[in-house]
C-alpha cells in the first residue's frame, strides 16, 4: 500500500471502529498497533522511531497540568457528594422566592458553582436535574423554560473555571493552563450574564411562567444569613482557587490539593462527610482518572504512529482546499467541532481531533489560547443543541416523565441562541479570550547598566585651558 493512502485509510479505520461502539481508549491503541505493524512491515519505520512511545508516556505522565485533574475532580465530588450543591440551591431559592423567575436566578447560579466544581457536562446537569427541576415544577414554572435554564448551567462546565475541559484541551494544545483560566474567566462571565439577563426580562414580560411561590414573604435577615452561609462556602472556595493560579500563589495543581482539602473541610463542618460518602468519591475519582489516562496514552500511540505516515501533512492538505487565511479555517473548524460534538464525546474530541488541527492552526499563526477557549465555546453549544445535544440527553434521563421530550428541545433554542451570540463576539473581538500581553522584563545586561553608575557630564568634562594674561 502506498504510503500517501495509509494515513486516510488509517484515519477511516479508526472512525469506523468507534462508530462500531468498541472503547475509545482501545479502539485508538489497537489501530495504531495494527497500522504500526504494517509501516514496520513496509519499512516506514524504525526502531528508534517506535522507541519514542515510552518518552511520550513519560511525558504525559510527567505533565503539570494532568496533575491537576484528580485533585479537582475530587473535590467536585466531595462537595456534589455531601449534598451542598442543594443546600445552596434551597437557601437561595428562599431568598429570591418572592421575585418571579427567583428558581431560576437561584439555579443558574448553582448550576455555575456546581459546573466550576465539576468540571463535567454530564455531572452538572443530572445534579441539577435531580436537585432543582422537580422544585421547579411543583411551584409552577413552565417546563420549557426550567429545563432549558438546567441545560445551559450544566453546560458551563465546558468554560467555567477551574474546567476540566479546559485543562484537557491546554495539554492537547499545548499552552500554559494558566493563560487559559485567565482567558476563559471572561467569556464565562459574559454567558452566565447573557443567562441572567434573557430569565429576568423573560419572567418580568411574562411571570406566569415562573411566578413567584404563593407563601412567600419578605426575606429577612436570618434569610439572607442562611443564604450566606450555605452559597458562601463554595463560591469562596472556588474564588480562591482561581485567584491564587490568577496571582502566582499556587500552581493549578497546588490550587486543587488546596481545594481538597478547602472541600472536605466543609463537608466536615457540615457533618456530612460521612466514611461511605467518602469512599465513594475517592473510587469514582480513581475510575474517571484511569479512563482519561488510557484514553491519552491510546491518542497518544495513535497521533505516533499517524505522524510516522505524514498524516498532520494529510490534514494540512485537506485545508489546502479551502480559501488561504484564519477565517476560512477558524469557520470549518467551529462548523466540523460542532457537528462532531453531535456523535462524539469531549474526550474523543479532545485526544482525537484536537491535536490534527492543532498544528494547522500554529501554522496559521492563530492564537492558541484564543482557539482553545473557542473550541470549548463551540463544543458547549453543540451539547445544547437539540436533538443530538449530550446535556439534553442526560436531562430527559433525570426529568419526571410529566416533561415532555419537545419540551426539553424547545426550551435549549433560546439558550442555544446565547450561545451562538457568544461565539460571534468571540470572534469579533477575539482580545477578550486572548493571551494577555508578556509582562515587561529587563535583561541581565540592562540590570547592570541600569545599576552601573552614569557619568556627570559636568564632572567630568575637560577641564578649559588657562589662558594667559
């Protein structure tokens, strides 16, 4: 076979064995296995080249941002798993419960908290499925509109920092993950905003579809004070993640140790942190973490071996076709993500897709921060959009069987929407998800000169002879 046809048909193999429903993480390994044995076969490749497999292991291994994983992870489910998530939930509701659309303001906001603790679509909406949408319809919110408002918090977990998206997608592009918290922090905002903004205007034009709850009454102080205590501890927490990566205090790994320990602390001072709740974090923990680590090392052996066939100047190839320029490819990457994102999970597109393009866009010389806080808005989208949409399916899963399938797709378009407008201001004015300006530094030799004493120019000038008289 010739070497110019073994990189697509590799490409095909591997889509066609993941269409058949075989494990990703195995599926990538067995086909760079199979297709490494024909290059040696065929004299493609050496020795010394299929040598670097255990350097790559070492590498990914040895890497500063998978560290962080675990240890966020953990302490997302610590805190999913001793139930502050609806602590927060019911004590805001308390509080905004005389305001129409006051569910909603309060699930939006611990949806956010629970999609930056989480780091996971699929988590985040199923707990908010579970904790916030039968309270919704017992007090006679429209089920379009609550269930849309679920979907599109738990899809925050795809940007919101501290994401595990985003660590992912930083180590797949290879960029400082601190520059991406930094860059994403903004966008995110925005959306909650765009959130916040379309339910109060939607619930004040009509507040028959989420009216306010008929006992309610004037929050009062010990209101405000329950609130405070049960939506502080967490946001404080995840505040103070952020804003020690932000400054330089700690590293991202650091920061999440720290958030363990910040986590079980207030599951102790709870009481809920019982020895079974905790086991059963550390295990599922253990589980998720080995499940990204085969993934990786399979992409891995897979990108290896599909490099050894010159694939990346395949993929290059393919772009040729298009007009030159970043907008044509930027456009055909955020068409082709989100129409992937339908059939695909994030980790298959992460370990799969990412690292084909990403050398394509290096090439471009597009910013790679910007570009990987666009794919996890554009990922985030298609997992909202009906009806292929993960977050939705995952909701219909967890909502009573009085909701109705249409009405779980009809209330995710208006959300949807948001979404869309997002990307379009991304792309408008890409400085708001930009890698921030290098600070200014002085060289070594700069420092000495600055520090070397600087001549008076009247001390020192010669001396005007005497002239005679």
């Amino acid at each position: 076979m010739s070497p110019e046809v073994i990189a697509p048909v590799m490409f095909g193999t591997l889509v066609l064995v993941l269409l058949a429903g075989f494990p990703v993480a195995f599926s990538l390994a067995a086909v760079a296995a199979a297709f490494g044995i024909v290059g040696v076969l065929g004299g493609q490749f050496t020795a010394p080249f299929l040598l670097a497999m255990p350097l790559r292991v070492q590498g990914i291994l040895n890497s500063d941002n998978f560290l962080a994983v675990p240890m966020f992870v953990l302490m997302g489910l610590i805190l999913e798993r001793t139930g502050i998530a609806a602590d927060t939930l019911m004590a805001l509701g308390r509080l905004f419960r005389k305001r129409p659309g006051g569910l909603l303001v309060a699930t939006l906001v611990v949806g956010s908290m629970l999609s930056a603790i989480t780091g996971f679509v699929s988590a985040s909406v199923i707990a908010m499925g579970l904790i916030a949408l039968p309270t919704m319809l017992k007090a006679g919110y429209d089920p379009k509109l609550a269930t849309g408002s679920i979907a599109a918090a738990g899809t925050l977990a795809q940007m919101l920092p501290p994401s595990l998206v985003l660590i992912v997608l930083a180590e797949q592009v290879e960029v400082p993950l601190v520059d991406i918290f930094h860059a994403a922090l903004l966008p995110s905002a925005m959306l909650v905003g765009l959130y916040l903004t379309y339910i109060v205007a939607v619930t004040q034009w009509r507040p028959s579809l989420a009216p306010p709850l008929a006992d309610a009454a004037n929050a009062s102080l010990n209101t405000w004070r329950e609130a405070a205590a049960a939506a502080g501890a967490p946001l404080l927490l995840i505040l103070s993640i952020l804003a020690s990566i932000f400054f330089g205090v700690a590293t991202p790994t650091e920061g999440g140790a720290v958030g363990v320990c910040a986590a079980l602390l207030i599951g102790l001072t709870k009481h809920r942190l019982s020895r079974q709740r905790l086991a059963e974090a550390l295990t599922n923990t253990g589980v998720l973490c080995s499940s990204v680590i085969f993934m990786l090392l399979g992409a891995s052996f897979f990108t290896l071996v599909f490099r050894g066939f010159d694939g990346p100047i395949w993929i290059e190839q393919l772009f040729g076709h298009l007009p030159q320029g970043q907008l044509p490819f930027l456009v055909f990457v955020c068409i082709g993500v989100f129409l992937l994102g339908f059939f695909l999970d994030f980790f298959e597109i992460a370990f799969i897709v990412v690292p084909l393009i990403t050398p394509v866009a290096r090439k471009l010389d597009v910013d790679m921060v910007w570009f990987t806080v666009m794919v996890a808005v554009v990922l985030q989208t298609s997992f909202m959009h009906p009806p292929f949409g993960i977050a939705l399916y995952n909701l219909r899963i967890v909502a009573p069987s009085e909701v109705r399938t249409s009405d779980i797709y009809l209330g995710a378009i208006p959300f949807l929407l948001l979404q869309m407008v997002m990307v379009g201001i991304l792309v408008a004015f890409p400085g708001i998800a930009s890698t921030p300006p290098p600070a200014a530094t002085l060289t070594d030799q700069q420092v000495e000169d600055a520090l070397r004493p600087q001549p008076d120019p009247e001390l020192d000038a010669p001396a005007e002879p005497i002239s005679k008289q």
